[in-house]
C-alpha cells in the first residue's frame, strides 16, 4: 500500500485525530451521470481468500451474528447516528441478499482506541456475542499515536489467533484516507503492516484506504470546505459506500 510519509510527532493524537474527522466530513459529494459514485478498480475487489464458516452457516440458514469492531468510522459518530454506520449499512444489505438466514452485526466500535486495546475487549466486547465473522478495522489510532510497528503487527496476530481459536471467520479493514491527514501521518508502515499480517494469515484485508483515495482523485469527494448542516449527510454517504463494498467483498469470498 502506498502513503504519504510525514512527521506525526509535531502534531498531538487529539488534534490529528480530530482533523482526521473534520477532512472527512468535509467532503462534498460529486455524482457524476449514469455512475456509481461507490466503484472502485476491479483489482480493490480482488480477493484470495474465503470465509468458510460463515458460508457453511448461511448454507444452512442458521442465524447468523456477526460482530463489527473498529472506532470512530465504526461507531458511525461522523454520521450522528449509529443506525448509519457501516455495521448497520451492512446487516441490511446482507439481510436483503441472503433473506434465508437471520442477519445480525453487532457495533462494538470506540473511538480512538489501538489494536491492542480492541484485543483486550475481545473477551467481554466481542466472544461472548459469539459471531461467526468477526470484522476488525484498526490501524488508525496506532498511526495517529505512533505505536511500535512491530508491536503491532504482534497485536494484530495476537487477536487473530484469539478469534481462530474460537472458530471465527475474520476480515481486516484497514484506515481511511484524506488528503490531508495523508500529509501529517506515516500511514505507510502501518498500512503494510496490516496487510502483511493479512497475507501471513490468509486473511482478506479490505483495501479502505484505497478505496477512498481512488474515490478522492476521481472527484467523488471533493475536499473542500462544507456547511456544518451537511456534513453528517455526507459521512453517511461515505459509510453507505463503505458498507455496500464490504457487503460485496464477503458475497465474493463466500463464492
């Protein structure tokens, strides 16, 4: 993955965090005619790698339950509301395309947290839901704070073999872009880390980043400065492309 390369550490996690957030909602929403304005290359939709218990779950019509675990992008805030977030986007979507088995995603994200501290809430946040897929957005507030890469990459594995061990399907997701806080994070090693760990694990990672960088040079969101009445709009938007593209990354690993 590629990554702007900058000094972190003359900026403070709250600050750079919050601007993180503000870059984001402050996009503007440009459709052109007869688009989608969610497509992305084929090669972001390329996948390795299957979810074999969730398959075998849904090929029975079991319910299925499947737990969302990430921060702030997860807990939908930008949006206002939980019920727009990407989780929410996607039990919807997965209700509609796979109406024999009972769909539930569980948000069990929190702002600002590390990978090591979503690990440590997987036994009271995640296990006891007993999901049959578990998907796990992190990396940004590890950048932001400029945790230890190696450190890292053994939290990352750390959590992957908790959820192995408990017969869990994972899917990874890594950060989310903006042109400007591109500039101030070393997203880059963070960024190959995850996707590292990804492939070490036979792991989908699903390429948010980007994802949306695509979506930024193409004009779909156009970075510049928005009402404050409309920003919520906007973030909503982004998650619904967000959580239509994760619904099609599983429907093809479940191929």
């Amino acid at each position: 993955m590629r990554s702007c390369r900058a000094a972190a550490t003359r900026v403070s996690p709250p600050v750079l965090a919050a601007s993180f957030v503000a870059a984001l909602l402050s996009s503007s929403w440009a459709v052109r005619a007869g688009t989608d304005p969610c497509d992305v290359p084929d090669e972001l939709m390329q996948l390795d790698d299957k979810l074999p218990h969730l398959a075998e779950r849904l090929h029975a019509g079991q319910p299925v339950r499947i737990v969302a675990i990430g921060g702030a992008s997860t807990t939908g805030s930008a949006a206002g509301s939980s019920d727009l977030a990407y989780p929410h986007r996607l039990q919807e979507i997965l209700a509609r395309q796979y109406p024999g088995s009972s769909i539930t995603v569980i948000n069990r994200g929190v702002p600002r947290q590390t990978a090591r501290q979503m690990v440590d809430r997987f036994p009271t946040d995640v296990l006891p839901e007993d999901p049959v897929l578990v998907i796990w957005e992190t990396g940004t507030t590890d950048a932001v704070r400029g945790v230890d890469v190696d450190d890292f990459a053994a939290t990352l594995q750390t959590g992957i073999d908790e959820l192995r061990a408990h017969g869990i399907d994972i899917m990874l997701i890594d950060m989310q872009f903006s042109h400007s806080t591109a500039t101030v994070i070393d997203f880059e090693r963070y960024l190959n880390t995850l996707h590292r760990v990804g492939d070490v694990n036979d792991l989908n990672v699903f390429p948010r980043f980007e994802m949306m960088r695509y979506w930024s040079e193409q004009n779909v969101f156009n970075f510049d400065g928005v009402a404050k009445d409309e920003r919520a709009g906007l973030a909503a938007k982004v998650y619904e492309c967000i959580a239509g593209k994760l619904a099609e990354t599983i429907r093809l690993a479940l191929q």
